[in-house]
DNA sequence: CGATCGCGGAGTGGATTGCTCCGCTCGTGC
DNA sequence: GCACGAGCGGAGCAATCCACTCCGCGATCG
C-alpha cells in the first residue's frame, strides 16, 4: 500500500497463506460448526491469529468472504457443466463438483453472517444455472421429470456435508481422509444413479417449492423479508 | 428412592420429561455438534436445567445414553428389515428407519465420550445385523454388487445429518420443519434407487474396507487401540 | 393440613473466545 | 554489509459462555 512498487516473495507466501487460511476455514467451519473459532482456523492453516486479523478485520468478514467464493465456485461449476454437449455429463460433473468443493460445509454459518449484495447477486445467478442445467437434462429425458432443481440444491448441500470426514480431519487423522472421500465418491455415485429417468418409483410427497429454503441467510427468525437474502443453495 | 411405594402420576410426568430431554438433545446436538450446551438442550425439551441433573449426573452421562438408544434403534430396525419377507423391501425400511429417526446426528460426539460395555456390544451386534441385510439383498440379486455395508453405514450417516433441518430447528422455524423432512425423505428415495441392481455404472475406487471407519468412537487420536470401541456406523 | 418430593432457574468458578498489541524475523534497497 | 520496516506469530485482555450446584417454591399424597 505505502510502497507501491514492492511485488516480490511476500506478496507470493501472502497469498499462499490467505488461500490456506480460506481452506483451512472451510474445514473448520465444517467439523465446528459456526461457532469454529479463529484460533483453531489459524491453527490449522499454519499461520499466527495475527496474520488472520490483517487481512480480515472480523471473524464475520472471513466468513463472508468464504460464502462469497463458494458461491463463485457454484457458479464456475454450474457453468461448466452446460458448456459440456451432453446434458446428463454436465449436470453430474456439476453436483460432483460442487461436492467435492465442500459446498455446503457453509450451511452452518447461514444466518449468522450478513449477506452482501455480491453474495445476493452471486446466488440468484446461481439459481438461474441450476435452473437451466435442470430444464436442460429434463428436456433431453435423462433426468427423472418428478426431480426439481431444489431436490439437486438439497441433494448437493446434503452430500457436501460429511460428518466422517469432518470428524477425521478434527482428529487430525489426515491419513484417512483421502478414503473417506474416495468413500463418498462412491455415494455420489449412487445417488446421481438415482436421478437418471430410467427409475419408475415416484418421489414422495410434492415437490418441494423453492420457498421453502429461500430465506436461509436471513438473520432473525422473526422478519420474513429481510431485503437482500440468499438462495436455497449450500453455502 | 427413599419412599419404595410411589408409582404415581409424579413418574409418568418424569418418563415424558425423559423422552423430551432426549429429543432435544438430539436436535441440539445436529445443530450444535458436540458444543452443545445443557443449557440450550434443557430449554428446547422445556424443563429446568436442574432437572436434567438430577437425571444424568454430567452432559457425557446423556450423551452416553443417546448413544446407546441410538443404536439400539438401529437394531430394532434392522431386525425388523430381517423380518421382512422381501429383501429389497427390508432394507429400504431399515434405511428409510433410521435417517428419519436422526441416525447421524450423533455423529459429533464421536470421539469425545468414553464408549461404554454396552455400546460396543450393540455395536458389534449391528454390524452383523447390517452385514445380514446386505448379503440377503446381494443374494436376493436386487442390491448392485459393488455395495458393502459400509456404504450403507455411510448413507445413513450422510442422509441422516440434514443441515437444512437442524438450522430451521435452531431458528426456531418449526413450522417448515415438516416441509424440510419431506424433502429429504424425496432425497431418501432418490439414493435408495440409485441402489438397486439395475444399475451398470461402476462405483468409482475400491470397496472401502470397514476398518478405516471403525475406530471413530476412540477418544485421542494417538492410541490405535482403546480396547473397546464403536464400529464405523453413525449414532 | 403438614410433610415431601421434584421442579425451575439464579449463581459460580473456570474455561473459551474474539480481538489487540508488540517484539521479532527476514527480505529489501543502498 | 547494513539499517530499515513490512509482515509474522502469539501472549494478553476483557467479555462471554459453560458445566454444574444449590435453593426456594408449588404441587401431590397421606
């Protein structure tokens, strides 16, 4: 900032430690909950809780910058799976994507932080995505008609939260997390099986109306509109 | 204790007050993970934290008995998905059973309670009861080949953990809670397809073996055996 | 109508948390 | 080769939260 002319290594290990800190968040959040505090994210990324407060002024801050790129990353992938030319490819890539991001290891911290406008504007695109990556498959046949894009939201911040894997990593048994994630690999196999047209057994109930998990972000339970607010999606 | 003759109503009241306590506390527990307070548990059932004292002596005591019907839930179900005549049928029921009673919400307190006698020996038994299911429905031809119980134990974990479910219940919108299990139980049938035979797609990386999921329940991560321990199902 | 028992919740000491501040290390410019 | 200062790690602090104890009160039973 004062010297505008200095962009050597310690801009570059700067940079290394903000994406590890980000990572290292991601898993905390997802093994505490909300209640993750900045020490252990610190810790656990290898940095001081000096260097964590520089570049983030508040724990909330951190927390919105993290949304904000899962909600990037939704994106990304949601976009890379309508480039694909086969509609069933692209919709599976894009919720095994979104899985093994973590997407959803963020659910805890919905409601508690503010929600930016970025962070609003960033979900309703992501909507639009889901939504067409959704109608696409539907018109192409390869995705079973009763299933809605809040049955893929659900199914994606479901599989993306895994209390095995959040468990081991607690216990810093990082050994075995790489089995635990081939293990739900696995899962999202099957159920991504599950989605293809070919099943005959109706879903139960209604479909679920995007309603219902529109207000997730909201602070308070008692305002029912709260202006900006996020999608139905994980984190 | 004192008295030795009264069977009144006063023990009906404390029996519902029991199973309210440990309702909440499984709710508070899948949203809080293993944090939670005997405060906000002791509220949610709607009595006095006082008496939840004088029921469980210390909060590891009630986690240690949540545990322990958990898992006798789990093998209540099983045995009835034995009973079953119709494999597939018996073990969609038993899935079915134990997300919605919550199986997995236990998760994070594995690790963080001593596993008792009893707990270790329901657990060895619902393994076999498991294994049981799964070799009649691989028999029976109605279940893909490349599934193991452990699939099965992490399904249930993973499906039986809804993020979406315990943030409602902590925000206090217990209206939409109904809604949000319905939607889940559509989750529930989705997977359990993507289960069946029929499918030819293969599961991606080798069967997980049952050994890199049993040694959850171990307190420290040091030690490799603790003598008794949980096997790698949830609750 | 008095004795008794279970109930709810205020109170308490200790642990934990978010955040600040500071001494130190090490890359950088001369 | 040296002085400088940016960025680092983590001790320290006030506030909060926690598990657990203790006691007054109202209902129930004989």
């Amino acid at each position: 900032m004062s010297a505008p002319g200095n962009r050597g290594r310690r801009q570059a290990e700067a940079e290394r430690n903000d994406r590890a800190l980000l990572q290292a968040a991601r898993e905390v959040l997802a093994a505490d909950g909300a209640h993750a505090s900045v020490a252990s994210i610190a810790a656990r990324a290898g940095v001081g809780i000096g260097s964590l407060y520089r570049r983030y002024r508040t724990k909330e801050e951190l927390f919105q910058r993290l949304s904000a790129l899962s909600l990037e990353h939704w994106n990304e992938a949601a976009e890379r799976g309508l480039a694909d030319d086969d509609p069933w490819r692209g919709l599976k890539g894009f919720i095994t994507a979104c899985v093994e991001f973590g997407q959803g290891s963020l659910s805890p911290v919905a409601g508690t932080i503010e929600v930016t406008e970025q962070m609003a504007a960033s979900s309703a695109r992501g909507d639009e995505l889901l939504a067409a990556l959704v109608a696409r498959a539907h018109e192409a046949g390869v995705l079973r008609a009763d299933v809605t894009a809040v049955d893929i939201s659900l199914l994606i911040e479901q599989l993306g939260t895994s209390p095995l894997l959040d468990q081991l990593r607690k216990q810093g048994r990082d050994d075995l997390v790489g089995a635990a994630m081939e293990a739900r690999a696995r899962l999202v196999t099957i159920a991504v099986d599950g989605l293809r047209a070919v099943h005959t057994e109706p879903l139960p109930g209604g479909a679920p109306s995007g309603g219902l998990f529109t207000e997730r972000w909201a602070r308070a339970p008692e305002p029912p509109a709260t202006g900006a607010r996020g999608s139905g999606r994980a984190g």
